[in-house]
C-alpha cells in the first residue's frame, strides 16, 4: 500500500496516546467488496489531503448488525452491536465517518439505546464541513457542463432527512444538477436495503433497481452519483442491464477525489 494510503488503527493511536479527530467507520462493504474499496480509498485520500486525523477499528471491528435488525434477528444484531459499542467505548471515540448510510442509521439511532453515545455523520456532511471550514478546497474544472443527477439512498434522506449535503458537493464540482422525478423525501430504493442485498427477489414485473436506474436515465445524465455503497452496486448493475455503458456510476467521495486528482 502507498504510504499516502496508510490507514492507522484506533490501537496503533491509542497505544502512542494520540486520540484521533474521528473514527472511520468503513463498515462491510467498504472493507470486502472490490467496488466499495474504491470508495474507501478515495475517502482516505480526501482525509489525508484535508489533514485529518483518523483511525479504523481494524479487526476490532465487527459488521454493525444491519442487515440481521432488518432481516429479523434482533438476538444477532444486538450481538454484534454490543461487541461494537464495547470497543469503541473503550476508546472514548466521540466522532464517527462512515460511507455507508446503513453503518450511519444504525450507529446513529440504534446503538445509544445499547450505550453507544456518538456524534455520527454520514461522510457527505463531513466532506461538506471540511470545505466549509477551508480545509478542503475544489476545482471541479474537469466536471464543467456534466450532468450528474443524485440518487437519495432510504438510510441516509427519507430515514434521516439529509438530502442537502450531497447537492452541494455536486454543485462545488461545476456540474450540472439534474434532479429526478422521485428525489428526496420521493426518492425511490434501489433495492438493496432491508437486507434485500442478500437474498433473491421476491416475484414481480421489474426488478426495483431496473425501475430506480430507468427513472435516472430519463434524466440523460452524464454520472449517476450515490453516496452507498449498496446503491452504487444497484444502480451499478441496473446501468449495465440497460447497456448505457456512457454512464458512469460513482460515489460523492470518488467525484471529489477526482476532481483534486488525488
């Protein structure tokens, strides 16, 4: 791994007496599947180039217990939430980024009931506040006269009403734009959520990422930008299922990183 990739442990800090400014909550996706370790790197980058201080769990860390919640398997996910609060309390973490609006909800609105008291934000609203700060700056130059239109992922708009972050970040790039029919607080699934990534279909006419990526297309857009991990997979496949091979899905954090050529 390059030495601008060096990606420090919460232990590794902690064993130096440094306390990082946030804990990067890479969650599964981030961490295993080939796609969404691009996200995760073009995140790192930002981070570093921003000069923030950050740390993972590393091994430490387990899946939040997501996708068993929503499955049914309340006995599972309290499990593994649990492990997960016991270890991050024994860091005293305060601040928490996570890519993932699944990680985010979860980490958010069902671990303080567990004894998991955290600031948590969804890694748009972080980028947003570094340039807001001037920590972060952006020449979206190469993105000029591009059509970009947003896919609001459920975990992060209608369950959490942030739907604002991720334009602005599009905006900052020079780029058109384009909002769907079903945006915001209408936005559409893309099929992925409710644990429905791991497991078959049920019976229909259409497929709900088909009917999501259509809804994208019809804005003729240049790049379809996401901001999780699941939904990137989604509207991923959907693209390649309608053959528009022009169009490009990418996170607000791969845009970004692109757009500082990092």
């Amino acid at each position: 791994m390059k030495e601008s990739l060096k990606v420090p442990t919460m232990a590794e800090l902690h064993s130096q007496g440094i306390s990082p400014e946030v804990l990067f909550w890479v969650g599964c996706a981030g961490s295993f599947d080939d796609r969404a370790k691009k996200i995760t790197k073009a995140l790192v980058k930002i981070m570093h180039s921003a000069k923030v201080s950050f740390a993972v769990l590393g091994t430490e860390g387990s899946c939040t217990g997501d996708p068993a919640k929503r499955a049914g398997n309340e006995f599972l996910f309290q499990m593994q939430a649990v492990a997960n609060i016991e270890v991050m309390n024994s860091y005293e973490i305060k601040k928490i980024v996570t890519a993932c609006p699944h990680c985010f909800n979860t980490i958010k609105n069902e671990y303080p009931s567990l004894g998991g008291q955290y600031e948590v934000v969804h890694h748009t609203q972080f980028l947003k506040s570094l340039l807001d700060s001037g920590r972060l700056s952006i020449q979206g130059g190469q993105f000029r006269g591009k059509r970009i239109t947003f896919h609001d992922p459920c975990y992060l708009g209608r369950a959490n009403n942030i739907y604002e972050a991720p334009r602005e970040l599009i905006k900052k790039l020079d780029a058109e734009l384009v909002e769907m029919k079903n945006c915001r607080k209408k936005g559409l699934c893309c099929g992925a959520g409710g644990a429905q990534m791991f497991k078959d279909a049920e019976p229909g006419k259409k497929e709900i990422n088909i009917e999501r990526t259509e809804q994208a297309l019809q804005t003729k857009p240049d790049i379809i930008a996401a901001g999780c991990p699941f939904c990137n997979t989604m509207m991923s496949d959907g693209v390649k299922n309608k053959a528009e091979a022009a169009v490009a899905v990418q996170d607000i954090a791969e845009l970004i990183a692109k757009a500082k050529d990092l």
